[in-house]
C-alpha cells in the first residue's frame, strides 16, 4: 500500500499527465509523423499554430474536459455517477452558443456526441445510457482515468463504475473495454513498485472485466478487445522495437479487432489507441519520453496523449512532471481540491465547479489572432 504522500503524488501525477497529454497533443492532432517532424523536428514542448485551426497554449480538449466532468459526477454520487455526467455534459452544452471550434463549452467534440447529448437532452437523464452510439472509437477511454483511482483495489466495483459511465456514450462492447483496460492499468500502477503494463495477468484481468461488462449492459458477448490485448501481451514478449509493436497493433485492429475502415496504430480505433497508449508507456524509461513518443507519432495525439500521460502520471507521479510542462498547462493549479477528494474517496461538490472553470477556459478560445488579409 502507498503511503498517503506518495498516493497524492500518483493521482496529481495521474491526472496532470492527463491534462498535459491533451495540450501537448491538441494542436497536432491529425497529422502524421512526417508532418510534425518537418515542422517542428521533434515536438516536446506546447504550441500555439497560427491559423484556422489555432489552438491556446496549454489548453486541454474533450478529453481532459470530459476527464473532470467523470472526476465531479463521481464526487456527487459514487454508486450512479453515470447520471450526473449525462447532466453535465448537458449543461456544458447549454453554457454557451455553438461557436468555432466549440459546441457549447464542449471542445473538439465529434458527431456521435453531438448526438448523444441531444438525446440526453431531450429525455433527461433518468435512462442515462440510452442514446449511446455504436462506436468503438477511445473517447470512453480517454476519460476514465477517474475511475481506475478512486476504486483503487477494488476490482468489482471499478470494472461496474466503468461500465456504467462509458455506456452514456458508447455501445460497443470494444470502446467499453478499451475503458476498462485503462481503468485497470491505473489502478495497478497504484502500487510501491510498478511492474511491467503488458502482462498475461493484465490481459487475464481485462477479458474477466470484458466479459462482466457484458452481462453488466446486456450486451452480446464480444472477445475481440480482450483478444487484441492478448495478441499484443504476446507480441511484447519476443520484441521491445517499438516500430514492430505498432505495426502489430495496427494490423490487428483489422485482422482480429474487425475496424470498419482502414486504420493504423495511431488511429482514434479503441483496438489501435488505446493499446498504442499501453504499449508506449510499457516501453519508456520515464513519463517525458512516453509523452514525446506519443505526441511525435500523429495521428490522435490528443487522445493518446491523454491515456499515456494518464497513465505514466500514475505510475511515476506528479514530481516526475517536467516544470515547463506545468508552467504552460492551463489547468495548473486548479485540481488541489480535486485532488484531496480522490485520495480520501470524499463525495461532495469539487471546487471550484468544472462550469466555472470551463467558463474561464473558454474565454481563452476568444483571443484567437487575426488572421492577416
């Protein structure tokens, strides 16, 4: 067991690595390696791009957005937080007009979203799971960080708390376990000496977890996520060459995970980015390393950006953060409370509230340059 300061340290780490990961990755989400690698070598610091598709210094997206609002449902009600967070996204919607770039105060958010709120919105959220989309992209994923440390330990109710929250957005059994396989390697990052991601035990824990979730939902029994885990904990044994694992991940996803369109490892495919993001992590020295791999190799860097600093945050902690990083993140300085509340399990509404924080995030959006004539 941590003790309580090396247990601050981890969640800090955690969800900081989180935020980071989202900024660095934000404005270069898209490219490929070759784009950013002629603009800018090797990207290890935040950016702002000048142009339509400029984006704040040190801001965080949906992922990040999305991270808290799982982080504040929990706080308010621990045993449904799947009905406070269907509110939230709803009141993040209906905060602001639908401007640039923005839907509502929700940032970089896609059409299968879109449409969940509207549902949400027009029903309530007594029935939270009920406009959930058939997607198995990361966005269940990107946001459960929250989940794997407050049930630390406790596999049951993590792997219940998962499932409930990711099935607001998500129908599909592989973007559910994607969730899942995050949520389990937090929390087992969580412990004085962290072993090895990539792990037959680690792949044992997400098919049991896969196969709960199912019955959890009412969902068709569905091998393909736990399998593509397996098939990668398998590849990890007999090579570290980072290239070769990628590859593997991205020819999977097709062969195995069954992605409906052509992908590679870096694509926003739950069976791709997620495991991209495990694999990164398992196979850097330090959290730095793992966020500049991730950041450099295009694609969905937001997203990847986010799991693997999620998870590199736990595992080596807020000190391991390098200080320019935290100096440039906007949300410095704002999660102490938050913080607090996941170390003690303390329920309770998070100060200050993620609408008034969002707000002021918001208005960064709004000192967009002008674009010369």
């Amino acid at each position: 067991m941590l003790a309580s300061e090396t247990l601050w340290d981890r969640v800090a780490g955690c969800l900081h690595g989180l935020l980071i990961g989202d900024a660095l990755g934000t404005p270069v989400r898209g490219r490929t390696a070759e784009q950013i690698a002629v603009e800018f070598k090797r990207l290890d610091h935040m950016i702002e791009i000048p142009g339509r598709h400029w984006w704040p210094r040190g801001l965080h997206s949906d992922s990040g957005q999305q991270t808290l609002g799982v982080l504040d449902s929990i706080c308010r009600d621990a045993a449904h937080p799947e009905r406070p967070f269907a509110d939230l996204l709803v009141a993040l919607r209906d905060a602001a007009p639908q401007r640039s770039g923005r839907w509502g105060l929700h940032r970089g958010v896609g059409r299968n979203f879109r449409h969940t709120v509207r549902g949400i919105q027009a029903t309530g959220s007594d029935s939270p799971h009920a406009h959930a989309t058939p997607s198995a992209g990361n966005g269940a994923a990107m946001r459960i960080a929250p989940v794997g440390l407050w049930w630390r330990g406790d596999e049951q109710t993590r792997n219940r708390r998962v499932a409930q929250i990711s099935a607001v957005t998500h129908s599909d059994l592989r973007a559910i376990t994607g969730a899942l396989a995050l949520a389990i390697a937090i929390d087992r990052a969580l412990v004085v000496k962290t072993k090895p991601v990539l792990t037959h035990r680690f792949a044992e824990a997400v098919a049991r977890a896969e196969a709960e979730a199912a019955k959890l939902l009412g969902l068709e029994p569905d091998r393909r996520f736990s399998q593509l885990t397996s098939a990668l904990v398998e590849q990890r044994r007999y090579t570290y060459n980072l290239r070769d694992i990628l590859q593997g991940i991205g020819e999977r996803a097709v062969s195995i995970g069954e992605a409906n369109r052509p992908v590679e490892a870096t694509s926003g495919f739950a069976g791709c980015s997620v495991l991209t993001a495990l694999a990164i992590v398992d196979s850097s020295r330090n959290l730095e390393e793992a966020l500049v791999t991730a950041i450099n190799l295009g694609g969905d860097t937001d997203r990847i950006g986010a799991m693997v600093g999620a998870l590199a945050g736990a595992r080596q902690g807020l000190s391991a953060i390098p200080s320019r990083w935290l100096d440039d993140l906007c949300a410095t300085g704002t999660l102490m409370e938050r913080i607090e509340r996941i170390v003690g399990r303390e329920t309770g509404e998070c100060r200050p509230k993620l609408l008034a924080l969002e707000l002021q995030w918001d208005a960064l959006m709004d000192d967009r340059p002008r674009m010369a004539p």
